[in-house]
C-alpha cells in the first residue's frame, strides 16, 4: 500500500546543492511542504523553485553542526508549517584524512566531518524528535549514509547479498578505507542514531531509517575527484567514471517511495544504494543486528 505524502512537512539538510535538492524537489513534486536548510548562501534561491509544484517552502542559511542554527529551522518550520513529518538528514562533508595525519590537522578534521556528518544529524533529530513526539502523529526519519556501511568494507557475512548486485565476490573492496577514515566512522555512527531511535520512537509510530548512499553525481564526488562541476568532462577516463555514478534525481525517487510506506513500512533498516545495479527500493531485509519485534510494526 502506497501512503499519499501529499500536504506532509519535511526538513531537508543540506539542500543547497547536489542530493539534497534533488530530494527536496522529489518532495514537492508529491505535494509536500519543504524547508531547507544550508550553510551555503545559495540555500535561499530553493524555495521558489520548490513554489512551484504548489506547495510551501522555506530556507534557512544555517549550520547543522550548531545548535543555536538548528533551533532556528526546527522552530522556524514549524511556525511556517505548523508542524514536521519528514527530517531528511542529508547535510554532509568529506575529504581525504589518513591514519597517520598530524594531530592537529586530525582534530580540526574531526571536528568539521563528524561535526556535520554525525553530530549534525544527531542535533537535527533530537530537535525535530520532540517536536514529533508532541504532535503525536508520527514521522519519518531519514538519515543519508554512505555504502561504506552496508557493503564495501563490510564483513562479507553483514553484506545484503542482494540479488541485483552485480559484484560475484560481494562485498566489493571499499571506496573509502584507507583515505576516508573520519568520513566512515562518522557514517558508521549514524547506525548506532538509527537502532536507538528506531526502537525508542516504534511505539509513537516514527520511523528511522538510512540512506547508504553509493556513487551519486553532486558537488561532493566531482569535488572529490577533482572533476568540473559544469557536466564537462575533461576525457574519456572521467566520463566513464561519470556514467557509473547514479543520478540524485534516481536516489531521490526511492526515498519516495520509502516515506510512501508509512508507518507500517521497514524500519532501522540501511537502504543499500551501490552503483552497478538498478537505483530501486529493494524489498525489506531481515534484521541482523537488532531484534526484528522491536522495530517492525
Ligand atoms: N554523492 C555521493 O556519491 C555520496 C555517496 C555517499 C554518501 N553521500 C552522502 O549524501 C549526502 C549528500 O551529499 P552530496 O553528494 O549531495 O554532497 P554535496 O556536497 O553535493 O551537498 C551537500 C550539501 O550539504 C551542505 N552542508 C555541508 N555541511 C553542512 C552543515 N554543517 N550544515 C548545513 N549544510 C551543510 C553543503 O553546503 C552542500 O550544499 C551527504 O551526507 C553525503 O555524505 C554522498
């Protein structure tokens, strides 16, 4: 059964480029109210597009990592809105770090990557969490993970196994590892908001689950590689590198079709989006580190 998002109040993070726009449109474009927010000035001009299929929206400049930021979109939402459904905790950051890095580049590292990546998400969740639980209609929350979590990296027997995976020998050698430490167990973190929320907010009829992301095209992989951000591909290498990435307006229906579940739908659960395979909603997968009674409905 398909549950109709129409007239919902979301938050996206982080929406000012990349994959969060493109979630922030596919909301709109199903009738939901969208606020965003950024700490790109650009953040601003979303609204009026998202206008556009209808619905209301708003934009906040403002910083995930800071609590007095986040106090301002969560409030400001719901003075606009008169309420929050949706979080799509999306804002994130990455760069290189390595084992050996000095120690002083080490702490301002942590501080910036798992400041948006884990403590970003946690603020922005306890924030709208209450305000959730005061409303008493439930919600939807959505973390936007990495795949580093579910499949490259894993221990081969956590890996889903998917049957459209098109890796013989799953899980592949990871992406990140030896060059993305902080970004992953940042990342890694999230699991441990997921299973406590999940659990904690089953009976309010709050869901939480996780969006592991795998290769999408957006200011973040482009910048990471090195690669233009206007499309123009400077050779063939980074142009077939390029058409392996998935499409964020893709990743974006399946976070659709997700929050179209409702409340019975999956919950605790990484979705699993590698590249090489078709960017669906694949069918629930049974619990493997939490007791399934907990958290399914
Ligand atoms: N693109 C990929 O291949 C990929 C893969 C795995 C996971 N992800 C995850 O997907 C999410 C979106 O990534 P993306 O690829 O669209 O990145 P992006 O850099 O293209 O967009 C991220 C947005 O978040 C914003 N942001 C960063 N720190 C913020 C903060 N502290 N407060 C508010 N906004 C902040 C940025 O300004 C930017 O607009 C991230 O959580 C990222 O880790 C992306």
């Amino acid at each position: 059964m398909s549950v109709s998002l129409t007239g919902k109040r979301a938050i996206v993070t982080g929406a000012a480029v990349g994959i969060g726009t493109a979630y922030a449109q596919a909301l709109a474009a199903v009738g939901v109210h969208v606020a965003v927010c950024d700490v790109r000035p650009e953040i601003m001009a979303l609204p009026d597009l998202l206008k556009r299929h209808g619905v209301q929206a708003a934009a906040w400049q403002a910083d995930v990592s800071k609590p007095d930021d986040v106090r301002r979109v969560v409030d400001g939402t719901v003075e606009a809105f008169g309420g929050i459904d949706i979080l799509i905790n999306n804002a994130g950051v990455v760069w290189q770090t390595h084992p050996d890095d000095d120690l002083d580049k080490t702490l301002a590292d942590y501080e910036a990557i798992v400041g948006t990546n884990l403590l970003g998400e946690f603020l922005m969740g306890r924030a709208v969490i209450s305000q959730m639980l005061a409303q008493g209609s439930g919600g939807e929350i959505v973390n936007v993970a990495t795949d580093h979590m579910v499949t490259c990296g894993s221990p081969f027997e956590l890996c889903p196994k998917l049957p459209t995976c098109p890796w013989a020998d799953a899980p592949r050698p990871t992406g990140g590892g030896d060059v993305m430490d902080l970004y992953d167990a940042s990342k890694w973190g999230l699991n441990g908001l997921m299973f406590a929320w999940a659990k904690a907010l089953r009976p309010h009829d709050i869901r939480v689950n996780s969006m592991c992301m795998g290769a999408t095209d957006s200011w973040m992989i482009r910048d990471f590689f090195g690669y233009p951000q206007d499309r123009a591909e400077e050779n063939d290498e980074q142009r077939e590198t390029v058409d392996t990435w998935m499409a964020k307006e893709d990743t974006a229906q399946v976070v659709i079709e997700l929050l179209q579940e409702g409340p019975s739908g999956r919950n605790a659960q990484n979705l699993n989006l590698c590249i090489g395979r078709p960017v669906c909603l694949e069918p629930a997968l049974p619990h493997r580190y939490i007791k399934a009674e907990t958290v399914d409905a």
